[in-house]
C-alpha cells in the first residue's frame, strides 16, 4: 500500500520537476534527431531507443504533445515548432481514423494543448487561423471517436474498442476528452435521418455504461468483486446488448487487475469530474434517461467511481507509490512482502509499470483538488498527498532516465507482458529499464501540474480552451 507523506508540497517538488524537463528537452531531441518517419510511430524503447510496435498507431500524439508540454514549460520556441510541425504533417490522419478508441489521446494531446497555449497567449496566432484549424480538428476528432457506438439497453452505450462492437475498454475513460471538447466547441454528431447526436450524451452514457460493468463496487458481482478494482475490457453480445465476460487484452486475467488500465480509470473518471463541474444544469438535459438531467447525480456518480478506483490504487502500489503491472501477476506469490515496501523494479518475478503510476497519480490530483474546490468535508488533501508522494518517487532515480543516451524519459515501463513485447536486458528474469510515449508523456503531464501549481500558474486543464 502506498505510503502517503502528508507533509510534502508541490513547491517542494519544484526541483525535481525543473530537472525532469532538462532531462526531458534532451530527450525529445535525441528522437527527433534519429527517427525515421517512414517506420511509423515510435511506441516503447528497446534498449534505450525508441522503436515501433504495430497495433494502432495511438501514440503518435503522445511523441508531439510532449514537445507541446516542453515549450509550455521551458518558453523555447524549437519545442514548438516541432509540436505545431509534428501536428500539421502527421495528425490530420488521427483526426479521420474510424478505427479507433484513442482520440483523446492522439488529438487532445496536439490539438487540444495548441488550443489551450493560444487561449492563454502563450501562442501568437495572428489572424486566428491556427486556432481555427484546431476547432475544426477537434470538432471532427469528438464526433469521429463518438461515432464508434455500441448501444445497449436502458439507456445505456459504449464507445466500442478496435476489437470490435463487442468490446469496451477500460482506456477509453481518458479518450472522452475528445467528446467533451467538441460539445464544448458547439458540435454535435449527425445520425441516420439527421438525427443529432449529443457528443455530452454519449460522455455520459459512455462512462455509466464503464462504471456498471468495468468497475467493481464490491457488491458480490462474481467471486473477485473488490470495490475500485477495473476490467481491462468489458465484452457484450452487441447484438442484443446483453453484458457477458469481463476480458483483458494486456492484463494477467479478466478477473485480476491491469494497473495501467486502472490508472486510465482512476484519471479518467476524475478528469471528467473536473469537466462536468464546468457545466451548466442545463446541459444535462441531453440525459438519455439515465438520471434524469440531474446535474448533482451524475457529479456523485462520477466522485463516487473516481474515489474508488483511487482507493484501489492507493491498496494496490508499493509503499512508493509504483504498482506491479498487474494485481494477479502470479509472481508476487512468491513476493508475499511486495506491497509492504518500495518498489523492485529489478526483481525477479514480476515488471512494475511506472507509467501506471504517472497517470493515476495525475488523476489522484485531480480528484482532490475537485474535491477540496466543493468545500465539504472531503477527503481532498489525502489524494493530493498521495499524488505527491508518486510524483515524489517517479520525479527521481531509478524511475527517472538520466542517461543522455536512453531516449526515454521515465523507466520501468511496461507495454504488454501476455505478448512479450517488453524487452528484458541481460541477467533480468523480467523486462525493466524501459520507456513508453505514453509514460514519458504523463510523467511530463504530471509534472507540469506540479509546477504551475507551485508557482501559482493557470491550472492545467484540457477543457481550458
């Protein structure tokens, strides 16, 4: 269980953030400096360089957000450039793509941050123009990645994976961004018959529908049913949208816990919370039925899964805050002490995942600054303090990549331990001392947030457009 320091404060990360984006500006020209664009997206390091991965190309976004994150940061203009290049030349295809769950990851983290830089002036936009192209790519993006619909009984429906109609995935959680922004711009998603479709709708219904069947509540639904644990994936009978199976794709087992897909969940969930607070009651009156346009349920449902799953969370990381990849890896059964002291990232039985740890803590932020900002007797100030004490171990050695020639920036992650995908190095038993796009990007993430709320910044928020 993750050993929470109650007294540390962002300012007293100041340090450790502030080098992590020095480390961080080397690192993003060393890929810059090497890749070959015609090899497609670089996804995860082997030793130490970044290298592809076919399934999707979800982390293309991940490799020009955090170029965007850089300049946010540090004010230097090669960093966006390379941000606002990367995005004119390669993400147009990612706004289009039918085929996947993953716009809020690829779109958001492009044309989402550009957008924000110019609302707060951090980008000279002269006759609008740019901030114009990112509305429409947004508006586009939202639609697109609602359009992938799988509708179910009572009200209900999901945005279906690239397994197909059949198939939820935890992830998602975090790519409702896309949806929320394109409402949030004015857009709507035009159906059969013109039938207009509300993109807040189809949020709502998306993360109802995840909540019920993806998060456990510890209410005896099968014999595995802890409160705050996810499914990787949910899977129903699209044809007459009856639930089956809980599934995994890069979990141990359906009825164990992805850490990663977890951590989606966990920011996922909190991240939204923060988004819908923003909204008026009147906007909840594209409630398909669920809650009947009550603003103040769908706030406690949302609070309700996020302080779940975070809990979870907080239960399930070493005392340092990184989890193992997955809570049934049958390694730690050899590994009885695990969750009673640090971290091993160079164990011999089982991977943690360090890019685990810098989403959920993002979202274990989040939710307690949401919660604090209700003014109730919350538990606010314990998941600020939890975030803290993760970004405190992930901020620094063995987490933090100081070698200039490893091209990642946060070690010890972990892509797909069923397929073996992850690279273990000489005299490992398990792979270790590895990057990922997405870890790398989330660490930048999270410390970001650190930063501007130490130093008293405009808190950082995709919905600030």
């Amino acid at each position: 269980m993750l050993k929470i320091n109650t007294t540390i404060t962002p300012q007293d990360l100041v340090p450790k953030a502030e080098n992590l984006f020095e480390l961080s500006a080397k690192k993003i020209r060393s890929i810059e400096d090497s890749w070959d664009d015609s090899r497609g997206t670089p996804v995860f390091t082997v030793k130490g360089q970044y290298s592809v991965r076919g399934w999707t190309e979800w982390t293309q976004g991940f490799r020009f957000g955090s170029a965007l994150l850089q300049y946010d940061v540090t004010n230097d203009l090669a960093f966006l450039e390379l941000g606002l290049q990367g995005t004119y030349k390669h993400m147009a295809a990612h706004v289009s793509h039918t085929g996947v769950h993953d716009h809020g990851f690829n779109n958001v983290s492009t044309y989402g941050n550009i957008l924000r830089l110019i609302r707060e002036g951090r980008i000279q936009d002269g006759k609008g123009g740019l901030a114009e192209t990112c509305i429409f790519a947004l508006k586009m993006s939202g639609a697109v990645q609602a359009s992938r619909w799988t509708p179910l009984p009572e009200h209900l429906g999901y945005i279906h994976s690239f397994n197909g109609s059949h198939s939820l995935f935890v992830d998602t959680m975090r790519s409702l961004r896309a949806l929320a922004l394109s409402h949030s711009l004015g857009h709507i998603l035009m159906g059969e018959q013109d039938d207009k479709i509300s993109l807040l709708a189809r949020l709502l219904q998306h993360a109802e529908t995840t909540a019920r069947y993806t998060v456990y509540w510890g209410e005896g639904r099968d014999g595995y049913d802890v409160r705050g644990r996810t499914a990787h994936e949910s899977i129903f009978n699209a044809k007459n949208g009856s639930y089956r199976c809980p599934g995994t794709q890069q979990g141990y087992s359906p009825f164990s816990t992805w850490t990663r897909g977890l951590a989606w969940a966990v920011l996922g969930y909190a991240e939204q919370l923060e988004y819908l607070n923003t909204l008026s009651d009147e906007d909840f009156g594209c409630d398909p039925g669920i809650f009947n346009g009550d603003k103040s349920l769908w706030m406690k449902r949302f609070a309700y899964a996020a302080e779940a799953t975070a809990e979870f969370f907080i239960s399930c990381a070493a005392t340092d805050g990184i989890p193992y990849w997955d809570t049934g890896s049958p390694g730690l059964a050899i590994m009885p002490d695990w969750a009673d002291r640090p971290s091993d990232p160079f164990n011999d039985f089982e991977p943690v995942d360090s890019s685990a740890a810098a989403i959920a803590a993002q979202g274990l932020l989040r939710l307690g600054n949401y919660l604090n900002g209700k003014h109730e007797d919350s538990k606010g100030d314990h998941y600020i303090q939890a975030a803290l004490s993760v970004a405190d171990t992930l901020f620094a050695e063995p987490y933090l990549s100081v070698d200039e020639n490893h091209q990642g920036l946060m070690l010890h992650s972990i892509y797909h331990r069923p397929n073996g995908w992850d690279y273990t190095p000489p005299g490992q038993k398990v792979p270790c001392g590895e990057s990922s796009m997405w870890g790398d990007y989330h660490a930048r993430e999270l410390a970001l947030m650190v930063l501007r709320e130490a130093q008293g910044k405009p808190y950082y928020a995709f919905y600030y457009i």
